[in-house]
C-alpha cells in the first residue's frame, strides 16, 4: 500500500517534469529547431495532420527551417498552416521547400517570453505540490483506516516530500537552462 502511495507519485510528478519540458519546448527561442513546428497542424486529405507526418523538416541553417514535402501540391497548405500558427513566423515557398526564417528576438520580446515560461515552471511547482497533497491525503486514509502504523505513515510523508523537492529542484533547473537559451543572443 504504501509503495503504491509512493510509485504513484513519482509518476505523476514526472509525468508533470514532462509536460513542463513539452510546454517549454514550444516557446521559441531565436534559434531553429525542428521540433518548433510538432504541434503545427496541415489539412490533409480533410483530417488535420502534424507537418511533420507529410512532410521531411531540417535545418537549413541556424536560424531557418526547411519544410520539403512529400507531395507537391501540400506546399500552399503548409504555407498557410505555419503562418497561421500561433508561432509568428513567416513561410515562403522556394521551389519545392517552404522556408521558415526565424526573426530575431527584441530583447522586450525575450523579457516576456522569459515571464511565460517562469509562468509555465510555477504551474509544474503547483502541480507537483499538488500530487503530495494527494499522496499525504491517501497515507491520512490508510491510517485512519489502520492499514498502518503511525511511524509508516510519518517516514512515508518524509520520503514524498523529499521525492517532492527532489522534482521540484528539476522544475528549476529546467526553468534556468531554459531562461539561459532565451537569453543568448
């Protein structure tokens, strides 16, 4: 019982490390990376569709992203679909590639990306808060349940709150390599 109080848990606290890395992986920094466009949908065949299944996307240098797509005639869609993406980028088409230049950053435009993401790192805090509160609460009803003893119930909450500042310390360093990344120029 209390293992199970513990493993889930830590589950769910790292799923929750996860979704912070998935949520700062979206915030762009000046520099290009493929994974920018992931969650970027195209129209295809009427069912919308993740470029990257349609399509090859690579660096073609550091600050621009090639979409070369595996039919022709999805060029326009994927045009259109990353510009109206809620990244701010302009596409152009090149021949048979539709380049994605990725625009400098104002240094104002960094300041606020950085509080976006300080924001998005608060909500992993929260939520990782929020799964010992849970585990605590069901280590309350298994000793009022008398499924254990008082002493297992006290090193098993001092076990979650070390696992919980444990996660927590990951949720800050992420935040500062990710306010680093926004910050290089």
């Amino acid at each position: 019982m209390l293992g199970e109080v513990k493993k889930s848990a830590e589950q769910r606290m790292t799923k929750a490390l996860e979704s912070l890395k998935v949520d700062f992986s979206k915030v762009r920094t000046g520099r290009a990376h493929a994974g920018l466009l992931d969650h970027v949908m195209v129209d295809y065949y009427g069912n919308p569709t993740p470029v990257s299944q349609v399509a090859s996307i690579n660096l073609l240098d550091a600050r621009t992203i090639g979409v070369s797509p595996w039919e022709k005639k999805m060029l326009s869609q994927i045009e259109k679909a990353i510009r109206d993406s809620d990244l701010g980028l302009n596409p152009s088409t090149v021949g048979e590639v539709v380049r994605v230049p990725m625009p400098m950053l104002t240094e104002e435009r960094r300041r606020d990306l950085i509080k976006v993401v300080r924001g998005e790192a608060e909500n992993a805090r929260v939520a990782v808060r929020n799964i010992r509160r849970d585990a605590n609460s069901s280590l309350k009803d298994l000793l009022k349940d008398k499924a254990i003893s008082e002493d297992e119930e006290r090193r098993a909450q001092d076990e979650i709150q070390k696992l919980t500042d444990r996660y927590i310390a990951e949720v800050e360093k992420a935040l500062q390599v990710k306010e680093a990344d926004l910050l290089a120029v």
